[in-house]
C-alpha cells in the first residue's frame, strides 16, 4: 500500500482523536471538534495537508450518502407518505423563499441577476450531516423541529435535481478551462435530450424494484454464510452501486441511497444493515467535516474580512429569517422554531459541488466562487457554535423550557418488548403478547427461519442480539423488558452481560432449556428463568391425575405445589451443583422430600389446608368430644 | 317436565362422604343435570356462555355445596360474579331468568339448634342465605327454601344414606311437577315437604 495514504489516514486519525474528545468533553459536540481537527491540520494550522485536502472531501461525501441510507432506512414509506406536507410544503417554501430573498440581496449588492440567481440557489441549501449529526447527538431527531429539520433536507435533496437543469442557462462567462475529474460519466448522454426524464425515472422505479425483490434474497443468502463481514460488503457495494448509477442518471447520490434506504426499511435486515453501516457513517463524516475544516481559505478571510464576514452575517440571518417565518406558519413552539431555524441556517455542503459545477461552466466568476466557498465553510463551521448558543443563551431566556413533544409518528421502533430469539419457545410468547396488543420488536439470528415468519406475517429483525448496536437499534434504551428465548446457553450469558452493561433498566425474562442451563443462569444472576419443559410436563401430569380418578382442582393444585418445592430445590441444588457427591445426594434428598410432602395427610401443611380448610378431621374430633 | 340444573362445588370431595352420596342421587337421575363447579373450572376460568346456555336450558336451579364459613365456596361466588350478567340477568333487560326456581341444598357440620338466635351461631341458616335469596330476586327468580343436612361432623353412614333418600325424593317431587311452589315457599327448609 501507499506509504503516503497511511501517513495521510494517520493524520486524520490522530486529528479526530486528539480534537473530538476534547471538543465533546467541552460541550462543542463532535461536528465542531472535527471541523477544529481540519483547520488545525490544514493550511492554517500545522499544514500537514494540503490540496488533496478536496479529494479527500469527496470520498468523505460518501458519509453523507451513507448517513441518507440509513436515515431512509429508519423510514418506512408510509411513514415517509405522512411526512409528504412538510417535505413539500415546508421545504418547497423554504427553498424559494430563501432563493428569491438571497438573490434579490445580490442584486440590490449590484451583481448581475444571473450569478445573482444562481447564488441564491446554491445558499438556500443547508448541510445536512452537519445538521443531521448534530441532531441525533442532541436526541433532537424525533421531535418536531427535528422532523420539520429532515422534511426541509429532504426537499433540498431533491431540488438539486432542478436547480443543476437551471444553471447552463444561466452562464454568462466563458467556461472555465478543464472538466471537473470528478463529474460522472453520464449514462444518458447518448439518449436525446426528450427521453433523459423517462430514463430517470425507470432507474428510479428500478432501484426500489430491486430493493424489494433482488436485495432481499441476495442478503438472505448471504447472512446464511454467518459471516459478517461479508454481509458489510454486501451492504456497502449496494449503498455505493446505488448512488453512483444515481449520479450517472443525474441524480444526487444521496438522493439515490436515500430512496434505497427507505425500499429496505421494511425488511427484516433492517437494524442489521443500520448496526453494520453506520461506523462507516461515522468515520466518513467525521472526515468529511475533517476537510470542511482543513478546506477553509484563511489567507482569503484576512485578505477580506470584512466583507466575507459580512456576506455570512448576511446569509445566515436571511435563512434563520426566512425558516423562522415558516416555522411559525406551520405552528412550531418558539422553543421548537429556534432550534429549526437556527439549526438549518448555514449553507450546506451541497453548496461546494454547486459551486464547482458553476465556476466549469461559466455561471460565477473564479473570484466569487472563492470568496463564497469561504462563506459556506464558515457558515457551516459556526453552526455548532450556533447550537451552542440557542442551546446556552437563546433557549434558557426566550423559551418556554417545554419539553420537544414527540409526534405521533416517530421514525425508531419502540417497543415495549423485545424478543431474542423467536423458535419454537419464542413464537408463542409474541403471539401471546400480540393478542394483547403489546408491541415486540423480535430478533432472530436464523435467516430461514426470519424469512418463513416474515411470509407468515410477524415482523421479526435479523441478527445477532447478543450484539450491543443491534440491540440499540431494536430500541433497548426504550423498552422495558427484554425476552430471550435463544437455544444456546453461551448467547443467552453473552446477551445478558451485554444487557447488563448498557441496558440495565431492563428486566430480563429468559427461557431454559433444562437445569443445568437454569443453574448457569442462576449464576450470571438472572432471576426470572422457565424451564422449557416443567409447565407442559406438569400440565399432562395434571391430566393424567384427572383422568385416574382425581378430582381436577386438586390434580392442580397438586401441580402447583409440586412446581413450588421444585423450584425452591432448583435453587438450593444450584449452590452445591459443583461438588458431584453433594449434588447427588441433595437430589436424592429432595426428589424424597416432594415424594414425601405429596403422600402425607398428616405432615404437611398444605395438604392440612385441603382438609382443615374445608372439611376438617380435628372439627369432627371435636364436634364428637362436645356431643358425648 | 320441569328440568333441574345442580350447580355443584365443592373443593376437596375427595374428602367429604356426605356430598359424595349428595351427588350419586343426583347422577343417578335422568332430568336432573349436574354442572361440577370444581370438576369444570379448576382454574376458576369459568365459560360464561356455557354457564347461561345451561341456566336457559332448566326450570330448577340448585346450588349444592357445603356450607363453608356460613355461605358457598369460593367458586360459587366467582360464578355468580361472572355468570349472573347485568342486561342478562338482571338490570332494565335482563329478563333471562325471569321465572325459574332457585334453592341451595347445603351441608353444615352442626345441628340445626346452633343455628338459632340463641345458639352458637346466633343465626338461622335462612336468615345467612339472605346474599342468596337477594341474588335471585334481583334476577327476577323465585327464591325457594334450602334442603340442609345438617350436623355431618356427627352424622353417620346411615343418617347420610337417610339425606341422601330426602333428597331423592325432593328431586323426583320437582321433575314430576308435583312440587307446589306455594307450599315450597313458606316452608323453613324444603326437606319438610318430605317429611310431611
């Protein structure tokens, strides 16, 4: 391998290492500390990287991209149908509102109206994993601004679409020599112009027709190898399969892994894909907010100041005033309408690929594009700090300190149960539950069998439980109680650690298969365990007594004293289980004992009530002595 | 034909002659039908359709069951609780079981002098069914008489097999149709009508 690539992944590493932590442990969130880890590496600080810095931003888009799978991959299409009027109607306005707003200002600022339309399409973009990230560290995704914040990104998602079929004509300039390396090669260039849109479409139509028919088995087959690390790739080769075709038909890429994310949503890989992914999510947007930082033009700030500081002023308090109207028109609380307005009112990195697209052909000066790529990497680089300061100044005075409402639809799964496991043992404890209404979220590790529930209609997860992002992906930090119903006693004490460490709140219920796995339960200090067989077994011993002869309501509750002593002597067996000669013999005792206890009429206390209770000997006695 | 529906409890027969000879008599009958409370329902799940299928079905109704703590055994109470329905039963609708007869046949394990405002338990058997005799006037029932052995603590086998004949002989009386209500309902126990 490239000597020069290691030394260059060390410096990014080493830079998030030292920076984010800190950044963190001040209270800045992670985007800030990464953006401080750029510009320290960058040409203004140490200048440990220079212009590959750019390339590097690109392959760091794929974040981006991957942070949109999984966020379509956290919403179902119905869930996505109910969202349909903000994404419309709130991000429509919000894009041309702010389009017509920040172009007028041009305008007014005596550039001509079509670099002056173009710069207001490409600011009205916001970022969306500065944003996204941000929200999900501050738990902030599920509430309204939160939705109202995705609805709005989404649509800009989208209408980059329009907005790069606008720009050629309004080039004015001479285009810039060269062609950008990183254009794609398009498919579609062959095609007429009249068919291009047809040919979109059925990549589109495609790709969700794939998703539902194709990945599903290929996964399925996959995850029947039991190799994880295989079923990665599988994942990431169709994240990225999937956005570059998108690309090719001149889509965004994030648009595409949106669209893939959301096909997949359904299915029973779900929280598997989201648990495998979303590290490289991480990373990449870490790097990617890494070169935004190291990307910044110092030497052109100082050149300028004034003025660039002065066009960020400007651009960010048109956009803050723009989605702080419609956020009071679509009735948010001002609590929730700050942090959306706020939160979305930096220019995106959207911005830089418009940007570049615009300086290839002729749209905006060289100078211009310079002077705004500042803008937008400052912009984006005060947002946390804006975070900040509605999170410390602005919210503690203005708000009303309500508490983020959730909606009624939110995006996580959240159950109260969650079954691990759902064989034989498994299934009949959902089904039980779901007759009763109790929503379960199941994981199941077997592929066949995830795929034979699935077609029967039960929604049921694929993966490894004992895994602890899987777990989180299932919900455990909200639900309650926690079902293993898993046959290996090694995952079961696995989950269960796991379960311990992270999600103590929960109470977990776990089925056994016979004694030996009860005492290794016992141990790990489980307390509600069930023998697979005991309640079953005792049931046809109950009905076996009824059918000699025994009155029911006695064979049962026969039963039920015969379950009680034997559970009390599972527990005492358990402590001396070690020591083999101890064992047997408490055995011996104890199966003697229950014979002993079920036989008397006279020792026993319970059987005393049976008599005593309802027709006693000692009354009789009694009544006799009295009467002579 | 008037048919007669024993709704019978008790929770440990296996230990109780009396109630066991009780209940032969009634087997052995052809009109009568015998709902084995304990027998049916150990788990104290009762059917409830089942139950006022059974009840729409018979003219008489008897509660038979030993006369624990001064009243009925737990289930029985569970069965009024869920069977005896409101709209059903009782209520402005409840019409179901308008018209039919209802009595407890019990046995106490003391004599019929305890039970006497100066005896030991201070008060008659009658006056401790009154939750009973309320239950069925409220269902729009005619609440008749108990049969009651009495004194089984000390009762022997053949003062058990002489119950066991009254009650024989009661249970005929009502499947003939020869048991007149009128008489039945001013009686202080039922077993006088057999010993007339």
């Amino acid at each position: 391998m490239n000597q020069s690539v290691l030394l260059q992944a060390i410096v990014y590493l080493a830079s998030g290492v030292l920076f984010v932590p800190i950044a963190k442990r001040l209270g800045l969130g992670s985007v800030l500390g990464y953006l401080l880890a750029g510009i320290a590496i960058g040409p203004a600080g140490l200048e440990l990287v220079g212009q590959e810095g750019h390339d590097i931003m690109h392959f760091a888009e794929f974040g981006v991209i991957i942070m949109l799978f999984l966020v379509g991959l956290e919403l179902e299409p119905e869930r996505l149908w109910k969202l349909r009027s903000s994404v419309l109607g709130l991000g429509g306005l919000q894009v041309l509102l702010t389009a017509v707003l920040l172009t007028g200002g041009a305008i007014l600022a005596g550039v001509a109206w079509q670099p002056a339309l173009a710069m207001g399409m490409i600011l009205a973009m916001s970022s969306t994993a500065i944003v996204l990230q941000t929200l999900n560290e501050k738990g902030l995704m599920q509430s309204a601004a939160g939705q109202n914040t995705f609805a709005v990104l989404l649509f800009q998602d989208i209408s980059v679409i329009p907005i790069l079929a606008i720009m050629p004509l309004l080039a004015t300039y001479p285009a810039a020599s060269g062609h950008d390396p990183h254009a794609a090669i398009s498919l579609l260039d062959q095609l007429p112009e009249s068919l291009r849109p047809f040919a979109t479409l059925a990549t589109v139509v495609g790709v969700v027709v794939l998703g539902r028919y194709v990945m599903r088995p290929i996964f399925r087959t996959v995850a029947r190898t039991g190799l994880r690390e295989i079923f990665i790739a599988t994942a990431l080769l169709m994240v990225v399969s999937v956005s570059v075709l998108m690309e090719m038909v001149g889509l965004s890429p994030a648009l595409g892994a949106f669209v893939a994310g959301v096909v997949l949503a359904n299915s029973e890989y779900k929280h598997e894909l989201e648990s495998d992914i979303d590290p490289f999510k991480g990373l990449l947007l870490g790097l990617f907010f890494i070169s935004v930082g190291a990307a910044i033009d110092f030497e052109l700030i100082i050149r300028q100041p004034g003025l660039i500081i002065g066009i960020v002023a400007a651009v960010m308090a048109a956009k803050a005033l723009v989605l702080a109207l419609l956020g009071k028109t679509f009735r948010l609380s001002t609590d929730q309408n700050l942090i959306f307005s706020l939160g979305l009112c930096q220019v995106g990195e959207f911005a830089f690929v418009l940007l570049s697209y615009t300086s290839q052909n002729g749209i905006l000066p060289a100078e211009m594009v310079g002077l705004l790529t500042a803008v937008v990497a400052i912009s984006m680089a005060l947002t946390p700090l804006v975070f900040l300061l509605n999170e410390k100044v602005l919210l503690p005075r203005i708000g009303t300190k309500e508490k983020p409402h959730l909606e009624e639809d939110t995006i996580d799964e959240k159950n109260p149960v969650i079954i691990a496991g759902f064989g034989r043992y498994g299934t009949i404890v959902g089904r039980f539950l779901r007759a009763n209404n109790i929503g379960t979220t199941v994981l199941d590790f077997d592929s066949d069998r995830v795929e034979t529930l699935r077609k029967m209609g039960f929604k049921v997860y694929y993966g490894d439980a004992s895994r602890y992002d899987l777990l989180k992906a299932a919900g455990a930090a909200e639900a309650r109680i926690i079902i293993i119903a898993l046959d290996s006693p090694k995952k079961v004490l696995d989950l269960t650690e796991t379960i311990k460490k992270h999600f103590p709140h929960l109470t977990i219920l776990t089925k056994a298969y016979d004694r030996n796995d009860t005492y290794e339960y016992m141990d790990a200090g489980l307390t509600h365990i069930y023998r697979e067989t005991v309640d079953s077994s005792l049931r046809m011993g109950t009905d076996v007594l009824t059918l000699l002869g025994f009155r029911a309501y006695h064979s049962q509750r026969a039963a039920r004293l015969f379950l009680r002593q034997d559970e009390k002597a599972l527990a005492d067996l358990g402590s001396v289980r070690h020591d083999r000669n101890r064992y047997y013999s408490r055995v011996r005792l104890r199966i003697k004992e229950l014979e002993d206890l079920l036989q008397s009429d006279v020792n026993d206390r319970w059987l005393k009530d049976i008599e005593e209770g309802w027709d006693a000997e000692s009354l009789r006695r009694e009544a006799s002595r009295a009467g002579s | 034909m008037p048919s007669v529906l024993v709704l019978f409890a008790h929770p440990a027969l296996e230990k109780s002659r009396t109630n066991r000879l009780l209940l032969d008599v009634c087997l052995s009958m052809d009109s009568v039908t015998v709902n084995d409370l304990y027998e049916q329902y150990p788990d104290f799940d009762i059917d409830v359709d089942r139950e006022q299928q059974l009840l729409l079905d018979h003219d008489y109704i008897i509660l038979q069951h030993p006369f624990y703590w001064y009243s009925a055994p737990a289930l029985v109470k569970q069965w009024i609780d869920l069977v005896l329905e409101h709209g059903w039963a009782y209520g402005h609708e409840g019409k179901a079981l308008m018209g039919k007869k209802l009595f407890n046949a019990i046995t106490a394990g003391g004599p019929q002098s305890v039970y006497q405002e100066t005896g030991n338990n201070r008060f008659t058997v009658r006056q401790f069914l009154a939750p009973f005799d309320q239950t069925a006037h409220l269902c729009k029932m005619i609440y008749l008489p108990p049969f009651v052995v009495h004194g089984t603590n000390r009762l022997t086998l053949e003062g058990a097999q002489q119950y066991a004949n009254q009650y024989r002989l009661l249970l005929s009386l009502i499947t003939s149709g020869q048991l007149d209500v009128e008489d039945a309902r001013n009686r202080q126990y039922l077993n006088e009508l057999i010993l007339d």
